[in-house]
C-alpha cells in the first residue's frame, strides 16, 4: 500500500475513477476530439482523475465544470504543500468537486522518479484509463503494455490518429459513445 497525502473531498476515491492520459506531444489534430470527449465525460457520474500534466491534459482540466455531474481527481508528482491550485480549481475544492493526492513526497519540484511515484499511486487505485493520445515510443506507450498485461480497462480517443494502438483489449471512445462504452449512467 503506498502512503499519500490529501486536500480535497476523499470520498472521490470511493467513485467510479477514469483516468486520463495524453502525450506530452499530442497532435494539434487531436485537441477538438478530446474536447468533446471531455464534454461528454463531465456529465457523467465519476472521477476524472490523471496527473492533468500535459498541456492537453491542462487545458481540458481548466474546462472543468463544477455544475457537471463528474468530479476530478488530480494526482501531484510534487509535495502536496507546493500545490497552489488556479482559481478553477479552487473553486471545484470548495464545492467538494476536486481530490488532490500526492505520494507521500517533501520535492517541491516534479522530477521523472515523483512522476513515477505519481503514476504508481494513480495505478494503485484506478483501473480504468483513457488514453487522448500516445505517442510512439513514449512512457504512456509503454503504460499501455504494461495496463493492457493486468487487465486493466482500457480506452482509446476514437480518433484516425489512434488507429494504431485500437485493438481487443482497447476501446474506441468518442463522445457520442463515452456513456455507452463506459456503461456508465444507466
């Protein structure tokens, strides 16, 4: 089990959680299908949860909506004490809408080593994971091989630039789909 430190409502880790990852280098192309799929994501009842790093992941989390049904969970690669959250998110903090989590770390600054620390308390606690984008050869790449080895469940933006990673064990998803295939909502 690994130690962690919380601000936020603690009860989001008791909901359905997605997480949701892109590259750091994800195509321009791909960012309006990721926003829809954002979207459609937010009126859902569950917990987007990632670390919200990549600047595709960063902007989607400054859409967040406090009046939709999802909730978010932000996992830091930082001491949770460093964290100053953007008005945004202060605001889903004082709606009890946001969940921040950090290992239980004392760097003020993220490095490689707490990102893995990060990925490895998101892993331990969420098993379903939506992949905007993975960039050939990169470290989601390789979360993929390892995630689709554990069974975990795993989803792909329904997007031309993603047809290589489709398969069996990864679902297409876009926003027409996202409650369908998540089978979330019903």
């Amino acid at each position: 089990m690994l130690i962690f430190q919380s601000k936020g409502n603690i009860e989001l880790l008791s909901q359905r959680k997605l997480a949701v990852f892109a590259s750091q280098h994800a195509p321009q192309e791909i960012a309006s299908s990721a926003a829809v799929v954002f979207e459609a994501l937010q009126k859902l009842p569950l917990s987007l949860a990632g670390g919200w790093q990549a600047p595709l992941e960063r902007r989607l989390l400054e859409q967040a909506d406090a009046g939709l049904a999802a909730n978010y969970i932000l996992y830091l690669a930082k001491d949770i004490n460093a964290f100053r959250p953007t008005p945004r998110q202060q605001r889903l903090l004082d709606e009890n809408k946001l969940l921040v989590l950090s290992p239980e770390i004392k760097a003020k600054r993220a490095s490689q080593s707490l990102v893995k620390q990060r990925d490895a308390l998101l892993f331990s606690q969420i098993d379903s994971v939506l992949f905007l984008y993975i960039h050939p050869g990169g470290r989601l790449e390789g979360y993929l091989r390892e995630l689709s080895a554990r069974k975990s469940k795993l989803y792909i933006l329904n997007h031309p630039l993603n047809r290589p990673c489709f398969g069996e064990d990864i679902l297409p998803l876009d926003g027409d789909t996202a409650e369908e295939v998540l089978g979330v909502g019903y």
